[in-house]
C-alpha cells in the first residue's frame, strides 16, 4: 500500500477532479454496479452517486 501524506493526497484528488479522470473512473465504478459486475453495499453505491454529482 503507498503511503501518502494528507498535503500529497489533496494534489492527487484535486489532479484527478481537473482532468475529469475522477468523473470518468466513478461513472465507470456506478455503471459497474449497476450491470451486476461489482458487489458493494448500497451506502457505498449511495456515496458514489453523491460524489458523481458533486463532480460533474
């Protein structure tokens, strides 16, 4: 597992959000989901939609 301080994961996070690599790889994790191909717990699925909108 890579360690990452806090100031190195917001760089990342906000590096991700501006390129719409982010948007891209949770729309991809939703559709995922919603197809029958991943299993998670409907909070999750819940908080994935939430972050979707919040980045689109």
């Amino acid at each position: 597992m890579v360690q990452l301080t806090t100031e190195e994961k917001e760089l990342l996070v906000s590096l991700l959000i501006s390129t719409d690599v982010a948007k891209e790889f949770v729309l991809s994790e939703i559709n995922d989901i919603e197809v029958g191909q991943k299993k998670l717990e409907a909070y999750t699925y819940q908080k994935l939609i939430e972050i979707y909108e919040k980045i689109s």
